[in-house]
C-alpha cells in the first residue's frame, strides 16, 4: 500500500484529500504547519508528500528544501498561486510536480499516479552512461556534473535539461520538447519555464569569456553544437 503525507493547513481540505485517498487505497498522514509536516516527512517513511506552499511555521518552500537535503522522495506542491515564478520556485526547491487549488480530486489522482510512474521507471532503468561536450562531463548514473575536475551543484530540473541537450547533441530542441522531456507530457508548466531554466543552467555552466554551451536558435529553441 502506498503512503501519502499531505500537508496541508486547511483542514477542510485535508480532511477531503484523506477521504479521497483512502477510499483508492492509500495510507494517508496528515499535518497541518510546516514543522510538523517536516518532522513527519523525515522521521517517517512515505511513497509521496502532498505539499501546500503556503503553511503556518515553516512555508513549504523550505519544508520541500529540507527534505530534499536528506531524501529523494517525490513531491506534489500543492499551491493557490498560479503566476510563473510561484511554479518555478516550487519546481526549483526540489518539488516533482505542482497543483493548482482549487483542482478536482480525478486531476489529483491522475497527478498522482503519473509521478509513480516516473519513480518506478527511474527505479529500473540503469544505465552506466557517460557524457562529455567541451569541458563539461556528465555521469548520469550518479547525476554528477563537472567542468575540468570541479564539480556543478545543479538542481534535478537543471541536471534533466543539461542531460536533454547532452542526449542530442547537435539538434535543435524547441521548448515544447524540453518542457515534456523534462517536465513530462502532462505537465502545465508553460514553455517560457524552459527559457528561466537554460538561463538557470547557463549561469552555473558558462564562463564569462567562453561561448555559452546552450546556444539559442531563435523562434526555435535551443542546441549544443558540437
């Protein structure tokens, strides 16, 4: 049976998500604020979090940052904000998916299981790949990236685009085909989400005096050019 943690300061709400849940077959916990949810979310182990952004004590941001410091479990923010840079701090402190309020109980299920699907095919696909372009090498079995012999913090969503562009060197991705490559196919993140991204990962990858390793083809998309 999998575990879901929704925290969630609304009770209402909360109590409606639990019903919902259980009745599909879920073991649900709940919180209420974000310390008590953090607390759950670490000592406990669960299949996925349902993750407000907007929590009394510790917003979720930092909720969603804390635990992923420590764990790789997915997480579904669950947010009334709608704007582009709500979502992408969302996406950015470590969340898998997000969820606008209010939204209906089947597009909750169907959000859920689509991450599911992502976490078992993670699970079984193994490669032992190496990529290199110029001076950036790539291992993705360890989701390492490095320039000459430092080593690049990037997020997951950094390293899945970099990853997108090392996987096809030389063609011209439009940000559609970024978006599903590393977002997914049913996400609603919207495309200029890709553009704050690739200058995300620019920022991290490129020198000052150095051609920047994503070139941008306009009204296209974008490409590594070896």
């Amino acid at each position: 049976m999998k575990r879901i943690l929704v925290i969630e300061d609304e009770k209402n709400l909360s109590r409606f998500i639990e019903l919902e849940l259980k009745y599909e077959g879920y073991d649900v916990g709940l919180a209420f604020d974000g310390r008590d949810g953090l607390e759950q979310a670490l000592e406990e182990e669960w299949d996925i979090i349902l993750l407000d952004l907007m929590l009394p004590g510790l917003n979720g941001l930092e909720v969603c940052r804390r635990i992923r410091q420590v764990k790789s479990i997915p997480i579904l923010m669950i947010t009334a904000r709608d704007s582009v840079m709500d979502r992408v701090s969302g996406l950015d402190s470590g969340a898998d998916d997000y969820i606008v309020k209010p939204f209906a109980i089947e597009e909750l299920l169907a959000r859920l299981r689509a991450v599911f699907r992502r976490a078992i095919k993670e699970e079984t696909v193994v490669t032992q790949t190496t990529f290199h372009f110029r001076d950036i090498t790539v291992h993705k079995e360890s989701r390492q990236v490095f320039k000459l012999e430092e080593e690049i913090e990037v997020t997951k969503r950094e390293y899945d685009l970099l990853l997108a562009f090392l996987e096809n060197k030389n063609i011209v991705l439009t940000r559609e085909v970024l978006l599903n490559k590393v977002w997914g196919y049913d996400t609603e993140v919207e495309t200029n989400v890709v553009d704050v991204y690739v200058r995300y990962l620019r920022n991290k990858i490129d020198s000052p005096d150095e051609e920047s390793y994503i070139q941008t083809v306009r009204g296209t998309g974008y490409v590594m050019r070896t």
